[in-house]
C-alpha cells in the first residue's frame, strides 16, 4: 500500500440508536476534519456506510465509533488510489437499509454465517439453494455460479420473493448473499420469522469474498456493483470495467460504451430515448461545464483525485 492511497471501509452495525441526531453531527464533524468522504445512514436500528480516507484518518475513525458504542461492525477495507466520492453525507432515514418489514430482528435474529473459505463448499452442495438478494441489474453484472436472480428492482421487492417464489423451500438448505452481508441480515430474519429451518448467509458478502478468495478457485463470475465512483470489483477487489452513465445512473459495461447511443455524460443505451428534453438540455449543459472545468484545470466531480488534491 502507498501511504497516498486511500483507504475505503465498509461498515454496518444493527443496534438500537437513540441519539441519531447527536451521532450524525459529531460523525459529520469529525469526517470533515479529517477529510474523509463518503456515506453513512444512521437510523434507530443501526448504522451503516462507506467512507473513505487515508489510512490514518480512517484507523481514528474506527476508534471514534467504537467510543461511540459500535463495538460488533462488520467492517471490510479495500485501497484504491484515488478518492472514491465527491463528499461527505451523513444521512437519517428509517432503515440502514430499506425492507419495510416490522417483523424483522436482525440485531438478535439472523441467519448462519458462513465465512468464505466454507461458502464455495455450500454452494457446491447439490441440496443448497443458492439466492442473490441483490438487484436484477446487479446480477447481471456478475454472480455465483448456479445462483438465482430473484429479478428485484429494490430490496423491498425480495419479501414478495420469499413470500411467493421459496414459501415451499422452507425445509431445505438455503444460501443467500449480497454486496456487504447487510441485506442478507434483514432477509434472513424475515425467512426465520417465516419459518424457514436452515437460511446460511454469506459472513462479508461478496466484498469478503473476492477479498480473500484466489480467482483459481473462486465461484464467482464477473463483476460486483459498489455504490462508489469505482462502480465495480474484481477478484482482489481490483476496480472493475464498469462506468456509471451519469444519467440514468445505471452501470454500463464496454460494450455498451461503444454504442451509437452512448454519449459520455448525457446518454446509454439504457436510457437513450428516455430522457425528457428538459433533462437531456440540462445534462448537455452540465457536461460542457465540466469539460471547460477540466480545460482550465479547476476542480469537478468528475476529475480524479488523489491525495495531494485534499491535503
């Protein structure tokens, strides 16, 4: 690691917070002194973010939370040399992580965690069914071998899922995963309250996973989604060959890239034809603005910046 680099952490923790308002103040202080940047929800159940910072910054923050109470994060880091978000936002919502469940109890019920030297022997298991709790669109961007796509548009969609499509599985073996493991806790305490026997979830996610696991021997296939301006992982959470079309904010991949719809900034072959005229005027607007910034060297939200450029 070059002491340059950035050091990005992931974080989340489900426990009850009846200070949220406190919290988000002394976080967002202490974020903007240390130049870290990055998102974090608080809300009464939990809290749950990823930031970025040097690695200091980000050792200090650690400590900062578990003075704070947080003493059982499940914490994953990556490196990437440059700064991965534009800002700091500490935001305050219902959920860490939006189900729209009152039944769920993931801070005392949960699922089995299955590390992830085991999960590759789960999987394998002809019995196990394997689930993706993770949206349609990030499916399609990569997965594990043999795992079904619930074919979500959001997380609140896979109650119905379970509800509808595994009501009749409530015997059998299940394996369910997503980015950070977070998704799996609030899922498979649902599936428990449900009354499913044996729900086993991925301890990390998928992030853990392709952290530690050899590509020679990783189920996994393709690219994982990450909701930072690296937009997607690798085995070895290499930065993927994903971009973002900025205006449908969805990921596109090379090939759509090379399509006579693409237009860096305003357009994709996902949203190309779908955008209003008042959008698309603005979104001309906005590039132009930015690659005049880039010609005269001024700081935009697109440009990529190290670590000189914040301290």
């Amino acid at each position: 690691m070059n002491n340059s680099d950035f050091t990005i952490i992931t974080f989340y923790q489900f426990k009850q917070i009846d200070y949220q308002e406190d919290l988000k103040k002394r976080l967002k202080k202490f974020c903007l002194f240390n130049k870290i940047r990055g998102t974090t929800i608080i809300a009464k159940e939990g809290i749950n973010g990823t930031l970025a910072g040097l690695e200091d910054s980000i050792k200090k923050l650690i400590c900062l939370m578990v003075s704070e109470g947080f003493n059982n994060l499940e914490l994953k880091f990556s490196i990437y040399k440059y700064m991965p978000f534009n800002r700091i936002k500490i935001k305050l919502k219902k959920e860490i992580v939006t189900f729209r469940s009152k039944s769920v109890d993931p801070e005392n019920i949960t699922a089995k965690h299955v590390n992830e030297k085991e999960w590759n022997m789960l999987i394998d298991d002809n019995k196990t069914i394997v689930v993706d709790v993770r949206n349609d669109f990030e499916y399609s961007m990569g997965s594990f071998e043999n795992a079904i796509n619930p074919k979500t548009k959001n997380f609140t969609e896979f109650k119905k899922y379970i509800d509808t499509n595994l009501k009749n599985y409530k015997e059998k073996k299940i394996a369910i995963f997503c980015t950070g493991g977070i998704r799996c806790e609030k899922a498979s305490s649902y599936m428990i309250k449900k009354g499913f026997k044996d729900v086993n979830q991925l301890q990390g996610g998928i992030l853990k996973y392709l952290e530690k696991i050899p590509k020679k021997i990783s189920k996994w296939k393709g690219e994982c989604f990450v909701f930072d301006n690296r937009v997607s992982l690798k085995n070895g959470l290499e930065k993927g060959t994903y971009e973002l079309c900025h205006a449908c904010r969805q990921p596109i991949n090379f090939e759509q890239r090379r399509s006579k719809k693409f237009v860096k900034g305003i357009s994709c072959p996902q949203c190309f034809g779908k955008i209003s005229l008042h959008k698309k005027k603005s979104l001309i607007e906005r590039n132009k603005q930015i690659n005049l910034s880039k010609r005269k060297g001024i700081y935009n939200p697109y440009i990529k910046i190290s670590s000189n450029d914040l301290y």
